[in-house]
C-alpha cells in the first residue's frame, strides 16, 4: 500500500466500551500495524449532555489491557493534538463558516416545537419528514428569510442550528452519491432521500458529522474503519470532502456482531440473560450496577483479541489460534464478511481454553492463591505444580479450586454416586494391605509408587478397579482428577496414608 496509513478509532465517552468497538479498534489496529501506519485513539465527546466522567480512562485501560494501545491519543506521541473533540471546538465553527460562504450551509432557527408540528403534519398524510430542498424555503432559516433578517436573529442571539445544503433535486440533479468500501464494494445512494443534516450548534458545539469529517481530515486519516451503522452517514460524508474540496478517505464498514441467535445486535442485556461479559472490564454504573467484564471473569487478553478476530473476519484457513504478531501478518480487510457476525459465548470460552494451556504456571499459581485465603500459608511453588496438573481441565483461574482442592485440603466427604461404584465387599480389606505397602514405601517418588503399587496388584491378581477406585476416592472424593500416584505425590505420604485410613474407618 503506497500512502501513508493513518486509522482512527473515535468512540464516544458515554459509558463503558462494548465489545463491538473493542473488535473495531482490533481491526483498525490490525490494519495499521499491517501497512507500518499509525492508530489513533480520538475521544469523541461534542455530546456533552451524555459525556460519563471516567468513560475515557475506561476506554484507554481497555484498549491497554487488550494489548491493543493507540500510538496517538490524548497525552500521547501529540502529532495532530489536541484529540479530544471537545477541546478541538474552536476549529469547527470555521469549516462550518466557510460552508454557509460557498452556500453549502445554511442557519436554521426552526424550535423544537415547529418540527415536532411538522413531523405531526406529515405523519397525519403518511409522510415522512425531512429536512431538505422539498421543503426547506416553508421553513425558518437564512435560505427563507432575508440576509437582514438572518443577521438580526443572529445579532439578536437566537437559537440556531447550521445545516448542510443537500443538492436540490428538483433541479436536474437527480441520481446517486457513490463510494468503493473495502468490505462491501460499490455502495450507493438516492440523493433524493437525503435530509439537511445539522453540523453545529449554536452553543458552539460541532455535531458528530462535521466534527468528524474535520478532524480526519486535519489528522490526515487515510482509511475510516467503522461499524456499518454508520453506512447511512456516507452520502453526507462525502458531500463534506467534496464541499470542502478534501480528499475524502477509503471506508470501510464493519458487520454487527449479531446476538447467539443470530437475530439483532449485541447487547448488554444478551450478556446479563446468558451468563456472559459484553465489555473488556467490569464497569460499574450508577444507574445500572456493576457489569460484567472480560478481564474479572478470568478471560485472557489474548483469548479476548482471537475470538474478536474472527467475529466478522476468516483468515482463509483452517487455523483458528492466533496470537496478535499472526493476525498482523494474515490480517486483510478483503476477508472481512458483510453479513452479521453471531457471538458465540461457547467459543469464547473455547479460546479462552486453549489460551489457558500457554499461560506460565508461576503467574496462574499467583493469581488462583489470591482468589482464595486456603492458600495464603501455601507455597507458591506447591501451587504452581499443582495448576500444572490440572490446567488442561481449566477455562478459568476460577477454575482451579474445583479441580484441585483436594491437593490441600483432606475431603470430608465422598460422592455417593462413586461410593457405590467403588465400594465392594473386599474394598476395607484391600485398603487396609495397601496402607501398609504405602508406609513402607520409603522413595516416595511418583514413579516408584505406581511401580510398587502396580506391581502388588498384578502379582496378587486383584482387578485393578478394586485398588484404584477406592484409592482414587479415598485421596479426592470422588472419581476424578490428574493421575493418582501424582496426587499421592504432591500430598506426601503421610497425608495419603492418613485419607486411606479415613476411607477405611467408614467401610
């Protein structure tokens, strides 16, 4: 790719981030990394009346945790700062300006009350209201009145909006607005159809669509990676670039992440109904709670990024596991679906699974010691080798203590359904002959155990099920868990002589 790329990810800080901009900040980090370009965080907050103090951090701490983080943002590496909109306000009046000076904006001083009557009006002849060439002359704005009345409303300090002139088709201009997307292909427009967006305020506030078209242009972006809810801002877009006479960007929109279903997009209330996390970390709201996160439920970053990944993306391939290096290097826009993407929490967790099996024994061993004060007095070295034994069973840290605590604590009591299967008539009589070749057993090394209790077993002609079962049961519980002579092992033989006695003592 021969220009210099420049991606953005703009979210807005109104709450926590979902994971659907997690996947488009991936994508669009993916891509950059892929050309050698650059990813830039944008805070988009022009929507004061929704800004959530603290969302910002949230996103940062996200994308971090994520091991996905801006190389331009706000507070960093400050190229084309500032990025927050907010801070960017005295910019847009111009632009919004030099439109109303090439008539391609206008001043609106219509109430909130004379367009609620209007959509009414319209709503009663089944029509839709829209704000542009059909109808605009009927209205209050600097197209209507005259140039002395305009300036006297403005001097007067009025309320107004600055809108776009959308082409007047009534006068021969009738057809399309047209653009490539990566992922879609050639995309189109009716002209017709299209209304006279408001592009600032007068509070001094920029709307979303001059804000954002002005600040990709100053922060030269070269590509828009976005989900395709805003495939329907492209036409106006566009009209921008061209009536501001800028280049406009290559775009590309991203499919929704679709509910387990498959019918309608992800939402916080899927997860709240499911089971499952829809935000990277856990976020707590006033309103609503606390909400789930990605990183509390004991999901790996790298877990996360992979199932992302694939939610709207195919490498091509049958390989499913990717770490962040692969994903650069196969990651390609042209593979991205245009079609939904279902979540699937299974999957999730599935990755989660595989990335469990990589992670180092030392630092799982430190994360499962502090989720639980058994182990406090535990050597961190017993843990670790214990979580070596169990991990290929885990999903979760949270995991561990079901698989493994009879690695430190004795059970107090044995599953009824493996007491029957295990407990014959000879059981008590063979438990007590194994308890003394166990005491006797000086080298209690793993492979010595399983060499002198095997070798009784074969040499007595005793089914090995009427050993192992109730040693199994004696030592755990119940009838699972990791190798019995590893167990028997890392307990030590005291503790496995005294749990066989305790088996014993209740035959």
């Amino acid at each position: 790719m021969s220009k210099n790329v420049r991606v953005r990810f703009a979210p807005s800080p109104t709450g926590p981030l979902h994971i659907g901009g997690v996947r488009t900040a991936l994508f669009n980090y993916l891509f950059a990394k892929k050309h050698n370009g650059t990813f830039v965080l944008r805070i988009e907050d022009t929507d004061q009346n929704r800004y959530v103090d603290g969302a910002e951090k949230y996103i940062v701490d996200s994308l971090n945790w994520c091991n996905i983080p801006f190389d331009e943002g706000p507070g960093k590496n400050e190229k084309f700062g500032p990025y927050r909109q907010s801070e960017r306000k005295h910019l847009y009046k111009q632009y919004a300006e030099q439109l109303i000076a090439s008539d391609n904006a206008y001043y609106a001083f219509d109430t909130s009350e004379t367009l609620d009557a209007k959509r009414k009006e319209y709503e009663a002849n089944k029509q839709t209201f829209i704000y542009n060439w059909h109808n605009r002359l009927e209205l209050s704005n600097s197209l209507s009145l005259s140039k002395e009345e305009t300036r006297a409303k403005l001097d007067n300090g009025d309320d107004y909006v600055i809108r776009f002139k959308m082409l007047d088709t009534s006068k021969g201009s009738h057809g399309t607005i047209s653009t490539q997307d990566f992922i879609r292909g050639h995309v189109s427009f009716k002209k017709e159809v299209l209304d006279d967006k408001v592009l600032f305020k007068s509070d001094g506030m920029p709307t979303y669509h001059l804000a954002n078209i002005v600040d990709d242009h100053l922060m030269e972006i070269s590509h828009v990676i976005r989900g395709e809810e805003w495939l329907p801002s492209v036409p106006l877009h566009i009209s921008l670039y061209q009536s501001l006479g800028w280049k406009a960007p290559e775009f590309a929109h991203l499919p929704l992440i679709l509910k387990p279903t498959g019918k309608g997009k992800l939402s916080k209330r899927d997860g709240d109904k499911l089971g499952f996390p829809v935000f990277p970390l856990e976020y707590t709201s006033p309103q609503e709670g606390v909400s789930k996160g990605y990183k509390e439920e004991g999901y790996f970053p790298e877990a996360v990024i992979n199932f992302l990944a694939f939610l709207g993306w195919n490498p091509g391939t049958e390989q499913e596991l990717f770490n962040l290096d692969e994903l650069v290097e196969s990651f390609d826009l042209n593979r991205v679906n245009k079609a939904g993407a279902r979540f699937d929490p299974d999957k999730t967790r599935w990755f989660n699974h595989h990335y469990m099996q990589d992670q180092n024994n030392d630092e799982l061993a430190e994360a499962f010691k502090s989720k639980h004060s058994e182990l406090t007095d535990v050597d961190s070295n017993y843990i670790a080798m214990v979580i070596g034994l169990v991990k290929e069973r885990a999903t979760f840290v949270n995991d561990f203590w079901n698989l493994s605590s009879f690695f430190f604590v004795a059970p107090d009591s044995y599953d009824e359904k493996a007491s029957k299967k295990a407990f014959k008539e000879e059981t008590k009589a063979l438990m007590t002959q194994l308890v003394s070749i166990v005491s006797n057993i000086n080298n209690f090394e793993v492979e010595t155990l399983q060499k002198e209790i095997k070798g009784w077993i074969t040499s007595n002609e005793i089914g090995f099920g009427k050993v192992m079962m109730p040693l199994r049961l004696a030592l755990v519980g119940n009838l699972q868990g990791p190798d019995v002579f590893d167990i028997m092992y890392m307990i030590g033989k005291n503790e496995s002589v005294k749990r066989i006695e305790k088996l014993i003592s209740i035959l």
